[in-house]
C-alpha cells in the first residue's frame, strides 16, 4: 500500500514539474519574441538622418489627396496618404516602414543676411539656367530654352 502512495505522490511531483515547465517554456517563448521584435524595430523600423540632410516622410496609408492638396498638413496626418509637411531633421527616429516611407535628402542651407530662393537645380548650381544672372529661374524646361534664346549675350 506504500508504493501506491508513492507513486501517487510522483505522479503530482512529475504534474507540478509539467505545469512549472510550460510556465516556463512560456515564459522563455514571450522573451524570445520580445527580444525578436526590438530586433525588428531597431533594424528595419530605424531612420537614420545624418548631419546636413532631412527625411521627406511619405504616408502610404490613407485616402487619397484631392487634387487641389500637395501635400498633407500636420492637422491631416492620420487621414491622408502622400508627403508629410512636417520633416525629420538629423537624428534617430523609429517609423513602421509598412505604414511610412522616406526619402534623406541634403538640406538647402541659405547663407546669414541672405534671402533663399530655391528656383530649379539648374538655378542652384548657376549652370545651363535661362536666368543665370538674376537667380530667378521660373517656369517648365521650355520655357526657359525659350528665354535663353533671347537673353543678349
């Protein structure tokens, strides 16, 4: 009659080890999974914005832009998809890629006592521009072959 009492107070011990290790196997699963999703964030949710340099955010979720909108305003972030008005400056900032995507590009620096006015690439680097002199460069590519044709030399 002992060993039944035994075997019975086994059977609980070996019961009570099961359940103690699935709480534990539980346990190790849900740190695995946390671990595996910092990875995740840290690796593919991360951007990166170097010195001299902004990240143009695009929204890929939401409706549409109605054709008179260009952009979508701070008030209108959560309702619309398309480029963000508001841009990262340098740093680190963690946006879900499935939802988001951007662009790093350098940063227009205007010198002290200057007034900035962006024109065309062309414009900027003061080459192949159809108002080269006055740094006010306007217009389609057309247009501007079409004044360049006329400016006096």
């Amino acid at each position: 009659m002992s060993s039944d009492f035994d075997n019975s107070q086994n059977q609980e011990t070996v019961q009570n080890l099961l359940r103690g290790g699935g709480i534990g196997a539980t346990i190790l699963v849900g740190i695995a999974g946390l671990c595996g999703l910092a990875i995740w964030v840290f690796m593919f949710c991360r951007i990166e914005v170097p010195s001299r340099t902004i990240a143009v955010l695009t929204r890929k979720t939401g409706a549409e832009l109605k054709n008179i909108d260009e952009i979508v305003t701070k008030e209108n972030t959560d309702k619309f998809k398309g480029i963000e008005e508001k841009v990262l400056t340098e740093g680190r900032y963690f946006y879900n890629p499935w939802k988001w995507d951007w662009d790093i590009v350098e940063q227009v620096e205007v010198p002290e006592n200057r007034l900035g006015d962006l024109g065309c690439d062309a414009c900027r680097r003061r080459t192949d521009c159809a108002d080269v002199r006055q740094h006010r460069c306007r217009g389609r590519e057309s247009d501007r072959a079409a004044k360049r044709k006329h400016l006096p030399q």
